[in-house]
C-alpha cells in the first residue's frame, strides 16, 4: 500500500473524551481505537498522561497506552502536560509524546498554571528525556501551540509571538510543531499566512494542524492550511470534544468529513470510510449524550466517485 | 454606508421552502423576509416562478414579489423555470429574474423534463423579454447552472461542459452567472478551477456562487471560490434546504456562517449578525419539523473581533 498522501490523527480518545464526564472502560476505549486502526487511519493520539486527579477520564492513561501499542497499523501518540506525563507515556513504549502550551499567557495560565516561559522550560526537560534511555533516544517529541489563533480570554492573539514560540520549540529540540485553532477563532487567511511561516521555519519537519469546527470554519480551514503545504490533520470520530466556552457548538473538525474532504482533493488518506463507520457506532453507543457531527456518512459519497485511496 | 464587498444573497424563502410541504403563509414569508432585510442581507430571492400545480408551496409568488418589493433594502429576485414565469416575475415589477437549467442532460429532463437545447433556447425567450415593454429594458438576467459540480444521476460532470454552457449563457445575453453545486459533491480545487475559468469568460459581470452543504464542505467551496474573484454567494437562514437524494444532511451553506466567514476574512457583506438572529427566530418557529443548522449564533463572535461591516 502506498503511504499516506496526508496524515490524519484521531483524537477523539484524547481531546474527544477530555470534557467527558463518565468514565469510558478501558476496553470500552480500545475497542473503539482497534476500529480507527481497522479503518486505517495512521495515527492515534491515545490518552493524555496526566495526573488522574486533574482529568479522572485519563486515570487509565498506561493501561490504554499499553493496550494501543498491541494494535497493528497507527504510529500510537499520547500527550503529556510536563515532564512527569511524558516520562510515564513513554514508560508504556510509545514512541511519540505530544507536549501543548498555550501562546496566550492568560490561557496557559489557566490551563496548566505556568507561565508560558516555565512550560518552556518543562519542555526542556521532556526533550531531556530522551537522553535517558537508549530506547528514548529515537522517539518524536512533538510541540503543540494551543490558542495560536486567538483565546477566549486574551482575545486576539500576536501571529508574530506565534512564530516567535514556534522558533523556540525547533530550538529547544521538537520534532514536530502543531498550531493549534483551540477555541475555533481562525479563518482561512490567516491560517494560510501562519502556517505557511511556520512550514518555512520547520524547514521539513512535520507541521500539524488541530483545528475546532466551533463557529463553522474548520474544513474551511484545513483547505486553507493544506494550500500553505500542512499534511498532517487532527480530528475525531463525529467531531466529539465539545468546548467548555461554546455550550452546543461543535468541538474538533470531523473526522469523517476530513477525509471525505481530502479524499476529494485527490490526496490518499489510507481511510476506508465505510470500515471507519464501526469507530462511530462504538462512540456514540458509548457516549449516548454527546452531540456528534459530520454529513458524509449519512449522505454517502458522490455517485460514482473513487477515493485516491481506493485508486493508489 | 460602504457598499458592500461581497454579495450575499438569501435563498431561504425560495431554496429554503422548496422542499417544505406545509404552505408557509404569505405574511410569515414576509415577515421573515423583513428581518433578513432588517439584518442588511444585499439580496434576496424572494419565490419561484413555477405553476402552483408544480410547486405549491408557490402558489403565492406574486403577492410574495409584490410584498417583497415594499420592502427597503435588498436587491429582490426571484427564480423563473420559463418564459411564462419570468413574465409573470417581471410583471409584479421585480428588477432581477434567475432562470435556471443542469449541466447534466439527466438531471434536466427530471427536473423541468427538457433537454439543455431546450431550456437554451427557453433561456432566449426569457431574454427577449427586455424587449417587451419599455420597463423590462434593464432588468437584470441571471442564468443559473446547476450540478455543475456533479449529479446524483449521472455522477460526475464534464468541467468543459459546464464552461461551453456559460459561454452560451453570456452569448444569450445573461447579464450574471451562478454556477450551483446542486447535490453538494463538491471539493474545494475543482471550486477553484471552475469558477477562475467562469471569473475570465463572463468578464466582469458579476458570477455567484450556490452551494449546498449536503457533504459538510460548502464552507472550504466558499474559500476557493472567494480565491477564484467570486464576489456573489448564496446561503439560507440556518442552511434550510434539505436534499431530496440525502435525507438527513443539511441544505444550502448557512447564511449566519457564511457572513462570518466573510466578515473573518475582513470583507463587508453588510450583515448584522446579532439583528439575523430573529429571521431565525422566525424560520425555526415557523418550520418546527425542519432541521436548521450553523454555529456562529451559538458559540457567538470570537472575543475582541470587529466584524469589517461594523469597521466600514
């Protein structure tokens, strides 16, 4: 099979189930991660290592670690909020750790009660990490800017200090960067500006985008990012990961639809649709109040058209 | 008032009802027309032309016309399937006539049972209609072009179809173009190709845009097409409109995200949000059985952001 034109990463196990209240079963979880696999989907953010006492839906972070990395197919991924998180993620064998901080001060205040030049300085410490261990030395540390394109409580947010900490990551020793649209502010301009600068600063690394479908704009938005050269998008089953600041709006981009969406660019995803249809049923039958998205699966695909996946 | 940038147009009460079974009253359509006006909405399509027979939710066209035109501000239009309808259009004095025919020879001969040559050569006598009476000389001439993008019969379409098909529009003597991607296949490259090639050939004279949302992208189409000089797009109120051949999925893009996508872009449309909510008050009291959709009246406006028709 050839490899993915685009890399699309579920993270409805993570972002999708952060504001979840009821505790999904481990298994519960994992069942519905084997059918992303199945689906083909390459890569899965699997859980968030933090403390359980933070997030009581992640107090199975290892278990479901564990239990992803015996899945055939997906690069496996977990976030970690500091160096403690990504120690024990990386503890279980996964080979990717993805590390998030907020470019608006007041958010990553809020969010994780540092200063964003201390959550730099603990993204010195999990880059640390991978000297370690001689099995360390090789994983991906990935750096996530959350906020980067506005925040519900500074408002507008500077792109210059956006490319100015997406400097900083690369120096620091990150991987990978995602620009994250956390609250759904963005519009396509001014996704297609930053990423764009942040594609020439990454000078080849992976560049991600994780973008919210809060007001409407997120496809939109892919569009936009995938002209400014990103080939690596987060989304979740039926959108799951509702935003605590948009009661009923609609939280991460669907990830049905985005494959629909880049299908129908011509860019192989290495999703089957119709087999990522049972990673839906399993999450809403597990989650019967949330709200979930998306269209493609209810109108089906246009007569007669084959997916570049279908056709590579 | 600056004029506005782009032009939105409001095809609730014509697309919207199309579908809808129970007659809305005459007054309710009014009144519900009164608040997009209100709203500052630069057009709207106020009905459809067609023989009650047809269509009965438009057994009333002519008093909706009539009442349409007494009211300030936008630009009234209205859909017409002949000759017959134009005139009778034409005849309650509204400025503006649309007349519509698919790309696709299948999707013609079902929905108004002529081959193209037909309702080509129908198109001419619409356009003879200026000719008529010393009032008609400056009406302005729509031709529409419907599964331009593809079609729930004959799947794809010929893009140099759909380019000979304006060609001959324009050589008829259609003041404007609307290409529509009528069962929403769409995708936002084929959006772009299309419409720059339309943009070039109708030099000058104003192309729009009519999508529907059946497959979640019509926001990244309005993207590429705004990228591609399209200055004209169709919406409805909450995206009413639902698909005959996609139970379920959503209708046209909706008219509430659509204006913030513009208006996030930094172009005017005129359109006041916050005085939109109560034509959608309206539509969703009126048509309690109908889905309506969007997001940006839930979520609300990004914080700190000034719409460009506030700056203007």
């Amino acid at each position: 099979m050839a490899p993915p034109d685009v890399i699309v990463r579920e993270v409805g196990l993570r972002d999708g189930l952060q504001l979840v209240k009821s505790f999904v079963p481990t298994e519960t979880k994992l069942a519905w991660m084997r059918a992303v696999a199945a689906a083909g989907v390459p890569e899965i953010e699997t859980t968030n290592f933090v403390p359980a006492k933070v997030i009581a839906q992640f107090a199975d972070s290892a278990d479901v670690a564990r239990g992803a990395l015996a899945i055939e197919g997906p690069l496996m991924c977990a976030l970690a909020p500091n160096r403690k998180g990504a120690e024990n993620g990386l503890a279980t064998g996964l080979k990717k750790m993805n590390f998030v901080l907020s470019v608006s001060e007041g958010h990553n205040l809020a969010n994780v009660r540092k200063s964003t030049d201390a959550s730099f300085a603990e993204f010195e410490n999990v880059v640390a990490l991978k000297k370690e261990r001689p099995e360390w030395k090789d994983v991906v540390i990935q750096g996530c800017l959350a906020t980067s394109f506005g925040c519900t409580i500074e408002g507008r947010v500077d792109p210059d200090r956006v490319l100015r900490f997406v400097d900083r990551y690369l120096e620091l020793g990150a991987d990978e960067i995602t620009l994250a649209d956390t609250v759904g502010y963005a519009a396509p301009s001014e996704i297609a500006n930053l990423f764009h600068h942040t594609v020439q600063l990454a000078a080849g690394k992976p560049v991600y985008a994780h973008f919210h479908d809060t007001r409407g704009l997120g496809l939109a938005n892919v569009y936009a990012a995938l002209e400014a050269g990103v080939r690596g998008f987060d989304a979740s089953t039926g959108g799951l990961g509702g935003c605590p600041f948009a009661p009923g709006a609609s939280g991460n981009i669907v990830m049905e639809d985005l494959v629909f969406l880049l299908e129908k660019e011509g860019l192989n995803t290495g999703v089957d649709l119709e087999k990522y249809r049972l990673a839906r049923e399993i999450a809403e039958t597990t989650l019967p109040n949330e709200n979930f998205y998306g269209t493609i699966l209810r109108a089906g695909l246009p007569k007669g058209f084959v997916p570049a996946s279908k056709a590579a």
